[in-house]
C-alpha cells in the first residue's frame, strides 16, 4: 500500500491544480522504448500481456496549437507486462496526413473538432480534405494491431514494433476511406459461431438518413456477418452496446448545418447541435434472423460511451455515461480554460428497454461525474455486477477525472481509488486474474498523468478492493498527453 495514494475524501470545492491539469495537454513529439525501471511496489507475477493505448501526441503541428485534442495525430503505447517486468513503447501512427505535416512542418489539414489552417477561413473555406488521425482506439484482433479513428478505416501496425504498416481494408471488407468505428465489442461467447468468441463494430455514414453497417468478424479476422440498416435524419453516434442478440444505438437528438464547415468557419463536429426538446431515438437492431430493428425513445440526452448492456426477458438494460447536453468547445475560446462548473457532468444511467410496449425507463444510478466505463471482457452483454470507470475526485459536480471507480449496480455500493490532487486518470481497463472464480479479481490499469513531475504512471489496482492502494505504480521517463482508448490482449509484445 502506498500512503500517499489513500482516497482523501476532499471538502474543498476543487480537487486539482489547473496549471497542473493544463500541462498533460502539452504534446509528446519523442518516441521511447525501455524497460520501466522505476518502480513503487510490486507487479503481480501473474499479469502477462500488453496494455495497448491510443490518444492525441501532438496537440500543436510545429507549434500550431490544435483548436481541440481530439484532432491530434494518434500515437500508440505498448506497455508489455512479462513475468514482473514490463517494457514500455510509444510510436506515432504513420498516417498520411501525419507523415505530410511532419515533412512540410506545419498544418496542412483542418480537424473535425475545430482546428483550422492558418490564414483564417479563407484559407478553409471548401476544404473538406479531413485527415485520418488514427487517435482513438487500438485492439488486436486476427493477428492485426489496429488503430481506429470512426470516420476512415483502421491503420494496421506491428504489435511489436508499433511500426505502421499501413491502411488496413481488413481483408477486403472496407473500401478505401471507408468507415469503421472506433469501439468495438467482443461478444465473448456468440451463439451463431458456436461459442467462439466475435468481434462486433459498427460504421456510420451520416446524411439526411443516416446508413448503419454492422460488422462482425470471427477470431482470424474474418468477416462472419454484415448488414446495412438506413434511419432517418442525421445520427452522430460515436458507440453502442452489444447482447447475444441485439445491437443498440442511441441516436442522440442533434441537428447538423454543414455550411459553417464548408464556409470555413467551423469544424464539422462543432456543426452539430443538440436539441434539447427532441427525444433520444434507440435503435434495437437484431444481430441475426430476419426480425426488424426497433425504435424507442428517451428524453434528450447526449450519450458517448456505453458501459455495457444485457437481456432480461422481454427487457434490455443498458448502462451507459449520459450528459444532459453536448457542449461545444467555442471557436474563440482555448479548450484548456473551459469552465468545468458551466457543463453538465457525464453521469451513469440505466436505461430499460421494455420491447414489448416500446417503452424506455431512464435511471441515474451515480451522480458522481464519469467517463470511460469499462467490464469484464466475459460480462460484455451479459448481466453483470461491477463497472469501472474515470471518476472526479469529489463527489457532485464537474472536474476532470482524477480518480477511478468501481461501481457496483446491483447494490450501488461504489469504491474510490484517487490520483488527487496532482494526478488525472485515463480510461481503466479491467484485466481479469488468469485463475479468477469472481467477476472482481484481477487487476484495473490506468495511465496518469502525474503533474507534479510532469511524467506519467502506469497505475495497477487490486480491482477486489480499489480503497486498498495501488498495488504498483510504474514511473515512465516522460509524460503522455491525455489519452482516448486502449485494450488489453494476453499475448506479450
Ligand atoms: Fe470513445
């Protein structure tokens, strides 16, 4: 147990430092690879595998500062755990647009979340030429390393080397430029591929309808199922929730004008509006069979991350981060000074699906501020019992995430484990122990920014009891920038 790192519940209204909080915004331009050496307790023998992350590196292009992080280049981290060692590896990937800034050493692309060319919009006026950043999310899956970004298709790296290989159509699947979300599920146990495990992921083509592909590929990587779905109006969907037998999007209640974008005014994201009069559309797709998608609907909501869903009877749960709003970063106004109190938390909901009446009950099950929720890999779809989750040090309010919570929402019972106040938490990822018989026992890996040394940490938690302590905290040599997802794979790279 490390002293320094006990929960202290704090009674003072903010729980961080923002000159501290603003540095982990700072870019990371070099590339490492070293054995992590540094080290504050024990690694667990029985953690083997590879923590793989992916998140914005570069928030300025030559000392152009980007208008919002999600527009940054994406750049990977290998954390490779091996028998109580681990190494650790960071690589940018090798995008087109990257490798072309880098050359000409300035912004040549705009980004979707607002990040405009020098010149002002004359210089942006018509443009749509969108760079693939690859900075979302990264999973292995047949034999391929994968970083995704939801609007193109993946890039493909090494998973050793994290050398980019290049732009990935997975076999064929995707044409080129084509879609392929950022947030795939792994249905551990599909009834139409015997038990086998499958990966599910969905791509969106927005519109006056919006075009739904979903995909689902088998353990080599191999396309097993696909289908097409169209819903009316215009859908920004960025993640949905998987059960043995059902798909299901939430349709947040935005409009979209795209003439700020073309004129060069704004990005295309800020072109989004919520609407807070309309309803959450949800979209019960059935993964197999020949039976209809079903529409229900919610009150107005915006909602990025689910957290997992389940079937019960006639019912579907699904519990997801819900913000009463979408709040837009202004254009004239530095994303690392917006007022945390002026936007309305991320909050975990349950929402149950009654399919036979078409009827949604909406539950807050945590007022606590969230984001990056995450289960056991077996649980995914399945009724389950533990959430983890990034967390805000104190309780109410909005703040960034300090701390990581284990949530139990069968009981409601919640654990804190906090980085406050010169610590910012990533997303957890939840690693199971290799000899679990409970859906607790493993292991919660969770990068943080540590402001205080301007470095970064990997952090592993004894997820049974999250108030116990880090079980060890890695030093890295250096800090990485805030990052998006990550997922785990039990081979060693
Ligand atoms: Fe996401």
């Amino acid at each position: 147990m490390i002293a320094t790192e006990q929960f202290l519940e704090s009674k003072s209204s903010l729980s961080y430092d923002r000159e501290g909080w603003k540095r982990g915004y700072q870019s990371q331009p070099n590339e490492y690879d070293y054995w992590i050496e540094d080290i504050e307790g024990e690694i667990p023998p029985a953690l083997n595998g590879t923590l793989f992350r992916n998140g914005p590196g570069l928030l300025d292009i030559n000392g152009q500062p980007l208008h919002h992080p999600f527009d940054g280049d994406g750049m990977i981290c290998a954390i490779a755990f091996n028998q109580g060692r681990v190494h650790f590896r960071n690589r940018f990937v090798r995008t087109e647009g990257f490798l072309k800034e880098q050359e000409a050493g300035k912004m040549l692309y705009r980004g979707v979340f607002g990040t405009q060319k020098p010149g002002g919009w004359l210089a942006n006026a018509f443009d749509i030429d969108i760079k693939n950043i690859a900075n979302t999310n990264v999973i292995y899956w047949g034999g391929k390393l994968l970083a995704l970004w939801e609007a193109a298709e993946p890039y493909r790296l090494d998973p050793k080397t994290l050398d980019t290989l290049g732009k990935d159509t997975l076999d064929g699947i995707l044409a080129e430029g084509e879609a392929f979300g950022a947030h795939p599920w792994i249905d551990p146990s599909c009834n139409q591929d015997g038990g086998a495990s499958c990966l599910v992921n969905f791509a969106i083509k927005p519109g006056f309808s919006t075009k739904i592909t979903i995909y689902e590929l088998d353990e080599a990587g191999t396309l097993k199922r696909g289908k097409c779905h169209t819903v009316p109006g215009f859908a920004f969907i960025h993640d949905f929730a998987i059960t043995p037998n059902y798909c299901i999007f939430f349709q947040n209640p935005v409009t979209y004008n795209p003439f700020p974008f073309l004129l060069g005014l704004k990005g295309a994201g800020q072109c989004v509006d919520f609407q807070p009069n309309a309803p959450t559309r949800i979209l019960v797709i059935p993964r197999h069979g020949n039976k209809q998608m079903q529409v229900l609907e919610s009150e107005a909501g915006f909602i990025f991350h689910h957290g997992n869903a389940f079937e019960q009877g006639e019912q579907i749960c699904v519990d997801s981060i819900c913000y009463e709003s979408l709040t837009q970063v202004d254009s004239e106004i530095d994303y690392r000074d917006v007022d945390f109190d002026a936007i309305a938390p991320g909050q975990l909901f349950r929402f149950t699906l009654n399919l036979a009446d078409a009827t949604v009950q909406r539950q807050r099950l945590l007022e606590r501020s969230c984001e990056f929720p995450c289960v056991h890999p077996d649980h995914v779809g399945r009724p389950y019992r533990y959430v983890y989750m990034g967390v805000a040090h104190n309780p109410t309010g909005n703040a960034p995430l300090q701390a990581i919570a284990k949530f139990d929402v069968t009981t409601g019972e919640e654990q804190i484990w906090s980085a406050a106040p010169h610590g910012f938490v990533s997303e957890p990822i939840f690693v199971p122990h290799p000899e679990a018989n409970r859906e607790d026992e493993g292991w919660v890996l969770t990068l943080v920014y540590d402001s205080s040394h301007h470095r970064s940490d990997v952090v592993i938690l004894d997820s049974r009891d999250l108030r116990v302590g880090a079980i060890a905290r890695l030093h890295l040599k250096h800090h990485i920038p805030y990052g998006l997802h990550g997922s785990w794979t039990s081979t060693v790279f």
